[in-house]
C-alpha cells in the first residue's frame, strides 16, 4: 500500500507521461522493473534465473532481460512458444510443461544439429510423452541428408509435500515422478531410446513459491501457510538432492531447475539446484504483494478511462474484467493502484464491458479522467493489450508489442 503523499506524487508522474495516451492502455515502469529485477537477481545468487515467459509475454522485454548477467535461458510455456522464441533467436528454451502437440513435436524433431545453442528442451513426466516424441521421430524417418538434433528432454519432479502416507498432499497437481526410484525408472527409460536426450530435472514447489506467506488480514491461515511452507521446504530439499544424485549416477545433467519468484532464496540454496525459474517478479502484480521475504514495485499496469459517474460515490470505468487464473475467489481480480482509495463493487467485481468503483474518491472523478489498476498475476495482463508503453522516469519512451500484439496466442 502506497502512503498518500507517493500516492498523489506517483499518480502525477504516471498522468504527465501518459497525457497524449487515450485508455485502455497497459505500461510498464522500466524503473520499477529494473528494480525488481536487481532484487530478484540478488535473492537468487549465485546461482542464474530462468526467466518464466508466461509471466511476462514480451518478447522485446524479454530479450532485455536476458541480456542482463544473472538471466539465463528461457521456461517457455508451450512448444509452439518455444519453436517460435527459438525462430526469434532466443537460445536455451525449456518447455515447462509436457506437451501433446503433434505438429510441434514434428517440428522440433526437424530442428538441425548445427543450431545447438537454440536448445529447446521438452519436459516428461511418463512414458507416454516419450511415445509421442517416438511417433514423431518416427513420422520424420531418416533422411541422410539431414542431421537433426537429438530431442532434450527434462523430467518433471513432483515438489508436493506428502503427510500421514499421502493422505495430506500440499502442492500443485503435477508430475506423478515423486520419489528417486520413480525418477530413476523414468530416466531408464528415456536412456533406452533413439533420438532423445535426458538433459535436466525440475521441480516447481507451487506451494512455497506461488503462495504468499502474509496474506493481508489473515493471521491465522499465515501461520498455517508458514509452517507447511518450512516443513514442504525441508522435505523438498532433501529429496531432490536424493532425485538428483540417483539420477546423475546413471547420465551427466546439464541442468537442475526449481522455484519462483517466491522461493528464490530457499530454493537457490539447494546445492542440488543448478538454477532458479522466475518470471512475475518483474512486473510485481498484486499476488505477489503477500511475501515477507520482498516487496516487488508495481511495474505492470493498466489504465481505463472513466467513462460515466452513475452517482455519488461510484465512477465507472470502461473494461476491466481481466481476471487472472486459478481458483475463483477474490484474490484474482484486478486490485486499483490509483487513485488511492476506490474499491470494486462486490456485487459486480471487474466487468466485461464495464466496471463500477466505489468510494468517496469517486467523487472527484469526471468523465475522460483515468483509474490505474494492477492485474493479479503477470504475464496474462498481456493477453489483453497488445502493446506495452515503457515508461521510464517522466517519459513513455517507447511502445513495444506483447505476444497478442504479434499475433501469438498459446495459452
Ligand atoms: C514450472 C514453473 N516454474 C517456475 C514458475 C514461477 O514463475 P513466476 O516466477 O513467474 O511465479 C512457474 C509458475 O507457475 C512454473 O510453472
């Protein structure tokens, strides 16, 4: 929460470099993103960040941020993201998520051997994504004029805490790999085929890194939160390290990737971890404001013109009902950055077409006048503007297009 002075400054700057810009329209404060990426690179060291495409779906923001030293690589979200980064130049793409895409994997088993250093790198978590991989080496058939590249894959760990046998999990539902014996068996198994590669391990800990552990006004369920996070943590750590020694007995691995923005300290610890994944750090969006570790700025944003005053009390502005995903409830709708004090109406929350926000600072709202919101999450803000202004000090100094504004839609 921002004190009313900054506010009122804050508010100011943001309305002087955007005077000529008609709303909606999304930014975002490069200086506040620097800022967060410095803070994201500092909590991680010494170890190099991943950076999460999903959250930020950009590519000319993404390219900034990997040119900077402490980025490394790419988490892409779908194949089809990764084949087209990698078409755009972006080297060592790992696809965080298996895929079932036939026409992708028919592509990917196509990419040549000379291109080594785009390095797309797909995830498994069973055999049955080899055997798609399989029928796709299958349908390419050999042609000896090609050389291709061998298919990298990389097992997908589960990082859930499991209680009382397994009838308490905690975590994302993900792989069902789980145990060293289990990631050993799936690891043999990759090693007896032609034309794949068994490159890496992760593990993504949803559960520590995506959930807040100050949940604003609930101090209970924070201390609940912690201490399931303290004890998934510990658990964690020592079964990957287990995970990651069985499996390097058996084939060398390039690389061994876990966390989030919100677990990069606890998880770049781990001597078993080679490197960390983050993503919506950088734009700072409003899940991630429930951290005690750090405070993100708020660097991604959106404004919406006022375009009617209903009565006292309520402005209502134009759009607004980009809910971010995950379970329904509260916390995934839009917050209101500025002006300081308006609140949605719980009756009508962020609408399709329109949303009413209440509150006596209403009242010195006219029509044309904007309302600053933040989104939820990160990347998916993107998926409704297709463009970003950059906005540095008291200057918009470029507009750059966001994955939509190329035409690219994956998720
Ligand atoms: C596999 C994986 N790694 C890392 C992350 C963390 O990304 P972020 O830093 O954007 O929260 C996610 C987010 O969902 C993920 O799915």
């Amino acid at each position: 929460m921002i004190t009313p002075p900054i506010a009122t400054a804050e508010l100011e700057r943001l309305e002087r470099a955007t005077a000529d810009l008609d709303p909606p329209f999304a930014l975002v404060d490069l200086d506040a993103m620097w800022a967060n990426a410095d803070d994201l690179q500092r909590r991680a060291a010494p170890k190099p960040i991943r950076l999460a495409s999903k959250s930020v779906r950009c590519r000319a923001l993404q390219e900034r941020v990997l040119a900077r030293e402490g980025f490394r690589g790419t988490l892409a979200f779908t194949l089809p993201e990764a084949l087209w980064l990698a078409g755009h130049g972006f080297e060592d793409i790992l696809v965080a998520y298996p895929t079932a895409d036939r026409a992708a994997l028919g592509e990917l088993v196509r990419l040549p051997a000379e291109r080594p250093r785009a390095r797309v790198t797909v995830m498994v978590d069973s055999v049955a994504q080899l055997e798609l991989i399989d029928a796709a080496l299958r349908r390419r058939g050999d042609d000896p004029s090609s050389s291709f590249a061998p298919v990298r894959v990389c097992i997908d760990l589960d990082a859930g805490y499991r209680a009382l046998g397994g009838r308490i999990m905690v975590g994302a539902k993900r792989s069902p790999v789980h145990t060293p014996a289990q990631a050993v068996a799936l690891a043999r198994a990759i090693l007896a085929r032609d034309g794949v590669k068994l490159v890496g391990i992760m593990s993504y800990e949803a559960q520590t890194a995506g959930l807040g552990d100050a949940p604003s006004g609930r101090p209970l369920r924070a201390l609940a939160i912690r201490a399931i996070q303290s004890l998934s943590a510990r658990e964690l750590a020592v079964r990957r390290a287990e995970v990651v020694e069985a499996v390097r007995e058996l084939v060398p691995l390039e690389l061994v990737n876990g966390g989030g923005t919100g677990s990069l300290e606890r998880t770049a610890a781990e001597p078993a971890i080679s490197e960390v994944t983050a993503g919506s750090g950088l734009y700072g969006p409003a899940l991630f404001d429930s951290y005690r570790a750090f405070t993100p700025r708020p660097a991604a944003l959106f404004a919406l013109p006022v375009v009617r005053r209903p009565g006292p009390g309520v402005a209502t502005v134009l759009g607004g009902g980009y809910l971010a995903s995950g379970p329904a409830d509260a916390a995934r709708l839009p917050v209101v950055h500025l002006p300081a004090g308006l609140r949605l109406d719980r009756r009508e929350g962020a609408g399709e077409v329109q949303t009413p926000l209440l509150g006596r600072v209403a009242d010195g709202l006219a029509v044309g006048d904007r309302v600053w919101l933040r989104h939820a999450k990160a990347g998916e803000l993107c998926e409704r503007f297709a463009s970003l202004h950059l906005l540095e000090g008291e200057r918009i100094v470029e507009e750059v297009p966001t994955y939509r504004g190329e035409g690219q839609c994956f998720l």
